[in-house]
C-alpha cells in the first residue's frame, strides 16, 4: 500500500522553538512496519517535517519510534529518510495501559449521530460524520469510558449518548456514558464493561444527539486500553 495523510499528524502543539525535535504519529490498518519504513514512504510529508523529528509508528503488526535521518526538498525532489539505526520497536509490555484520547469543541445541534475526533492539544473540531478513529497497535481490552463537557448547552433532560465503536459499529458488548446536554463536567461507565480488541481494529467514539437542542461544548473523552 501507500502512505495516507490522514493518518499522520503532530503529537502534541508542535509550536517550534529553535532545534528542538518534533514529535508526530503515523499509523496504518493495510501496512506492516517493514513496508512502513521502508525508503521513500514518507516522501509525502518532506515539506513539514526535519530530520531529528520524531515519528511514533502503528503497523498492522506492530508499533515503533522512528527518527527522520534527512529530508530533500527541491522543485523536483521530495525525499524522507529514517535513519535505521534509531527505530526503537515498542514491545507488548511498554504498550500497555495506554489512554486513548478523543475530543470536539462542539456538537452540531441538528446532527443526530457524530464522531468525536482524535485529540489533539490543538482544537480538535466540531463533531462530525467521520469517524474520529485510532487504530489498535495490538491486541487487548477497553475499559473504563469518561467523558467531560466543558460547556453547558440546552434542553435539561435531554441526553447525549457518547458509546464505543470498532470497525465502524458499536461495541459488543457495549460501553457507553450517558451525559445531559444541560451539563458540565464529566461522567465514566458504570458497568465497568470491558470489550476485547484484536491489532488493526479501528476504534471511535460516537455521540449520539437525541432530540434537536442547543448541544455542550468542549468535550474529551478517554477510553484506557490495557
């Protein structure tokens, strides 16, 4: 396969400030990390990136932290090179416990079923159709939902159904935080369900508007993967 855009993005607010090194996340549901870090595959993104920056790397069988070596760019040239004698694999045991983060500033008040986005310490947007998805590095379990509201929005008994989904469709078994539209702060899964996850499998949050009111602001949500 190839490499997508839309899975690489910053870690992070990537303000720079003299040399320091930026940090950036790649990861891909088609790709084993051989064919990720293999020459020219990053070749795309040569115009943002520097050599010393960081790139953490999720492949369908596996996770690793790989340094850029040097990067071209001339009118006819775009190039991107890791340096193979930094690429660190990440084990099992130092990926486990991660927190898997989500985010929107906003829920559009007339959409019904929104995703949340993949968080970032930029805005992460308003909620939209697209799913907001962060790809297992390998396989384990999801537990422990909490999901805040920043900002009050309307209609004092309706609710806003925030539920996991993987591969596109709902968690089996289901986990779920019910939150009203009216209210600020935050609330986590009752039940403490648990749903198991195989590597490559897509997860998102999904926030489920019932009714047509003014909808909360400022929303994070966490999910831990064991």
């Amino acid at each position: 396969m190839s490499f997508l855009d839309k899975n690489f993005s910053p870690i992070g607010g990537q303000a720079k400030a003299g040399n320091s090194p930026a940090q950036w996340s790649y990861s891909s549901s088609t790709d084993n990390l051989a064919a990720i870090l293999a020459s020219d595959y990053f070749n795309e993104i040569a115009t943002r990136v520097q050599a010393g920056d960081f790139i953490n790397i999720i492949g369908t069988d596996g996770s690793a932290i790989a340094t850029i070596l040097t990067v071209i760019v001339t009118p006819a040239i775009k190039s991107v090179e890791l340096d193979p004698d930094v690429i660190l694999p990440i084990s099992p045991a130092e990926n486990r416990n991660s927190t898997l983060a989500f985010g929107a500033t906003a829920i559009s008040s007339s959409a019904t079923n929104v995703f949340l986005n993949r968080y970032t310490a930029a805005a992460p947007g308003v909620a939209t159709a697209v799913l907001g998805e962060i790809i297992a590095s390998r396989n384990g379990t999801l537990k422990n939902l909490v999901v805040r509201q920043g900002v009050a929005g309307g209609g004092a008994l309706q609710l806003i159904i925030y539920s996991v989904f993987v591969d596109g469709v709902e968690a089996s078994p289901m986990l779920r935080v019910l939150l009203a539209a009216s209210s600020v702060g935050q609330a986590f899964d009752p039940d403490a369900v648990e749903v198991p996850i195989t590597a490559g499998q897509r997860i998102s949050i999904q926030a489920e508007n019932v009714g047509p009111v003014a909808t909360p602001k400022e929303i994070t949500a966490s999910l831990t993967f064991m």
